[in-house]
C-alpha cells in the first residue's frame, strides 16, 4: 500500500464538508527502556522513542491537519507542497513501531521453523544472511534505514536499503519484516562514529518471533 493511501484510509468522509481523522498517537514499548543494555543503552532509548519518534508522529497529526484543510480548500498546490513532510514523518512513525518490535531483551536466539530455512536457502547460511545485510545496512551514505523484505510476486526475502525515513512498503512494494535503524540517534551516543560495531551487536537483540510473525502473515 502507497503512502499517499494509507493517507487516504487515515480519513472517513462524513459529508461532502467534513472530514474526521485519528491522530496518532506514541506506542508504547514492550519493554523497559534499559531492557536492551548493554547492547542499546537506556539513555538512547529513553531519547529514542520518547523525543524522536515522538516528534515524527507530532509532526505527520500537524501535516495531516494542514492537509486536511488543504483538501475542503481545494488546495492542490498546498496537497502537493505537504507530501514530503508526511512521507518522512509518516515513515518515520512506521519504521520506528516496526523496530521497537523487531527488538527484544530475549534476543540472540536463531530464527525458526520456515523463516530460518528460507534464510538459509536464499543467503546460504544465517551467517550469510547477518553479514550482507550488515553491510548493506554499514554502507548507507547519510541516514536510513537497512531491511529485510518480503517480494510478494517473486516470493523471495530480499536486503534493501531506504534513505532517510522513507517507508519500505511504500518505496519499493516490499513487505517489511526487519528493520535497522543507521540514523546517527539510533546509536552514536554509545558508539561514536563506529556504525559497523552497533550493526554487529544489534543481533544479539533481534526479536526473531516478531520477524517470523511477519513473516507468516506476508
């Protein structure tokens, strides 16, 4: 589903006039905010989810205001002028409620069952797999995100990356599964400017039920 739809759903046409929309609101994590340590500190994750994604999700009710009156304006230069902000903000507010449970303190176990074995037919090996998409996720120029995703037509798991807070589903069609955030917020209070050691340690806290359960339902 395109962003521009997931717009459109986030509306419900009561009269010709009026229009009512959700705001969205924080999640809450599935767990305490030191629950990853040491691998992710609290002091990220405290700043993480409560400051930045807070203000994505801030940010897209305020665009999606302005759009709203936008659109009982008959505004299609102020429509246009609002995508940007609502694909990044939006994004933004995607990728982070995918990666609070794409984690978890009782990571560093294998994946499983079909996950693990198309994994290993694909890449190799899971040693295959964690490597390449380390470096793809290592070598991404600026901000953004490293992926695994699931190709519906081709019926294949596939490594991507997206910039910035582009959403992955609506960017490439891709069903998301694992996500990995590489914005110097994610992790550059801890480990400086080393990115590579943050990727190597982050699997020692992947959720791998939440992957297979996004697997199953891809």
């Amino acid at each position: 589903m395109s962003m521009l739809s997931m717009i459109r759903r986030s509306f419900c046409f009561v009269s010709k006039a009026t229009l009512v929309r959700k705001k969205y609101t924080l999640p809450q994590l599935p767990y305490s905010y030191d629950a990853l340590e040491p691998v992710i500190s609290k002091e990220i994750m405290e700043l993480h989810h409560s400051k930045h994604h807070a203000t994505y999700i801030n940010n897209l009710n305020v665009s999606l205001e302005s759009l709203k009156e936008c659109q009982e304006k008959g505004d299609i230069s102020g429509i246009a002028a609002l995508q940007k902000a609502i694909v990044f903000n939006g994004g933004g507010h995607i990728n982070h409620s995918i990666f609070w449970n794409n984690l978890s303190p009782d990571g560093n176990m294998k994946p499983k069952g079909v996950l693990l074995h198309d994994l290993q037919e694909q890449f190799g090996s899971l040693d295959n797999f964690r490597n390449e998409m380390t470096a793809k996720t290592t070598g991404i120029q600026g901000s953004g995100w490293g992926w695994l995703g699931y190709n519906r037509k081709r019926k294949h798991l596939e490594i991507v990356t997206c910039a910035n807070q582009d959403p992955l589903q609506a960017t490439t069609g891709l069903v998301p599964l694992l996500g990995i955030d590489v914005w110097e917020h994610a992790y550059y209070l801890q480990y400086k400017n080393a990115r590579i050691d943050y990727l190597k340690a982050i699997w020692d806290v992947i959720n791998w039920e939440d992957v297979s359960t996004r697997y199953s339902s891809a």
